[in-house]
C-alpha cells in the first residue's frame, strides 16, 4: 500500500474525450501521465484536444502559457499497453464488463502488485468488474464527469472487495487535482445518474407527447438553475455513452419502467446522430 504523496505517474487508458480530459488534468496538477490508446488517430486527436484546452484556460487568463506548456510535457503517448506503468491506473474506454477487466488483466501483468486500478465507468458494477480482476483490492470506481478539466464532482465508488487504503488514495487524489470528490459505495448508476436519469428519461417522454419541444424544456431548465437543459446535455454527453448508461440501470434493475431507455435516443444512436461529436443529435450543430 501507498499514499497519495508517493504517487508518481498515472495512466489514463482510453484517449477519447474523457481519458483526454482526465490526462489533462492530472498533468495540469504536476503529474507524469501517459495516455494510453491502441488506436494512433485517437492519440493524435487527444493531443490536438488537450493543446486546444489549455490554449482556452491561458486565453481566459486560468492558467499562464508556461503551465500550459509543461503540462504537456507531462504528458506521454502511447499506444502500446506494454509501455503503461504506473502507480494508478484510470481507464476510460468502452462501457462494457469484459473490456475493462481485459485491460486491467493486462496491465496488472506489467505492473507492481499494489498499482491501483480505477474505472471511470458511470454505471457499471465495480464488483463485478473486480471479482475477474487479479488482486481485486485495489480496484475501485473514480468518477469523473465531462467535461473533466472543467467538473469538480468525483465519485470515489468503493466495491465489496477494494481496500479502504485504495479508496482513501483515490479521495485524496481527487482533492490533489482540484476536485470535490464523494464516497459511493457500488451501486447501480452510483449517486448521480440513478438520480439524474429521470432527467433525462422523462424530459424525451414530455417530448415525444408533442408536450413541448427540444429547446422549450432544455430553456425551461436552465431558467430553473440548470446550467443546460436533459437535449443539450445528452449532446454533449454523446447519445451512445447517455444511452448505454440507462440501457444498464436498466438492466441492473430488473427492467423496471422508470429506468425504460427512451426509444428517441434509441432512434438516434441507430441512425448514428450521437450529439456534439458527430454534428447532429437532438440538435444540429452544423448550421
């Protein structure tokens, strides 16, 4: 076991836009992070999305031009999982089971036995992600939500077996990278999308009964103190990642009526329209 001071480099595997995000930030907090990715374009794109990040806080006067260049100094790419050692280990790739504990597998073949494994996942069990991870002690959910440099929650999300060391390592480090980090203890969709799901799910049904459209309920929201409306915010998120999330709570709940994925989200992912990321989803952002 370790503490949070003895931390010398973390891995973020996964460089879409939340692995980015989250290497990023712990780069920006003086970290040696290598971002992994098996995918080259994904890296490149990464890098590109990272500068441009930074770029914005220096513009803004966040951050000085020389922060934002030795942030990216600590930052390695790589796409080959032999080259990601690490003391803490983030995955942010697919949402499925077997992937995650595939690559932590992996991993924890080429690193120390007390490396810390963490899944980003918003949904899924980190028991049962843990139970087919050698040494599952040491895996625990970390939480972040999109945009990482910019959100403060964390959700810290402790399973049957994690070690309360891991758990305490985690919490401390998300308070290092300037996060307001929450203890969760594994349950499905954790705190915030068993709650915010209804936001979401029942603001496609008030839609899809012609109540009222897509711009009146995300302005009627964010009139309320939202800071976006459920379509604004599901565009962002990506309809395929806010899809996957309800499609497993539920699952995870027997498939009671209130956790039903919405069919209008359905219909877009099918046609391939997942919000900010390709252009089109519930809104267009091409015009």
């Amino acid at each position: 076991m370790f503490t949070v001071h003895e931390i010398n480099s973390i891995a973020v595997c996964g460089a879409g836009t939340m692995g980015a995000g989250i290497a990023q930030v712990t780069a920006s907090h003086g970290y040696y992070t290598i971002l992994l990715d098996v995918h080259e374009p994904m890296l490149d794109k990464a890098r590109e999305q990272i500068a441009q990040s930074l770029l914005q806080q220096v513009e803004k006067g966040r951050i000085s031009a020389d922060d934002a260049l030795s942030a990216q100094g600590r930052i390695r790419y790589a796409s080959d999982p032999q080259d990601c050692l690490a003391d803490v280990i983030i995955e942010a790739i697919v949402e499925k089971p077997a992937a995650k504990v595939a690559l932590f597998n992996q991993l924890a073949e080429v690193n120390h036995s007390e490396a810390v494994f963490a899944s980003n996942t918003s949904s899924l069990s980190i028991d049962a992600i843990a139970r087919e991870v050698m040494n599952p002690v040491r895996v625990a959910g970390f939480h972040f939500f999109n945009p990482a440099p910019v959100m403060k929650l964390v959700e810290v999300v402790s399973g049957a077996q994690t070690a309360p060391w891991v758990s305490e390592l985690l919490y401390e480090l998300a308070l290092q990278l300037g996060k307001t980090p929450v203890r969760v203890n594994d349950a499905p969709g954790f705190i915030v999308n068993r709650v915010a799901r209804h936001f979401y799910l029942e603001a496609m049904q008030l839609a899809a009964s012609e109540a009222a459209g897509f711009k009146t309920i995300d302005t009627l929201m964010e009139s309320a103190g939202f800071k976006m409306g459920p379509f604004a915010l599901m565009d962002l998120i990506g309809n395929d990642v806010n899809l996957a999330v309800s499609t497993s709570m539920y699952n995870a709940f027997d498939k009671a009526p209130r956790f039903e994925p919405g069919k209008m989200q359905q219909d877009l992912v099918e046609q391939g329209h997942l919000g900010r990321k390709t252009g089109k989803g519930f809104y267009d952002y091409n015009k």
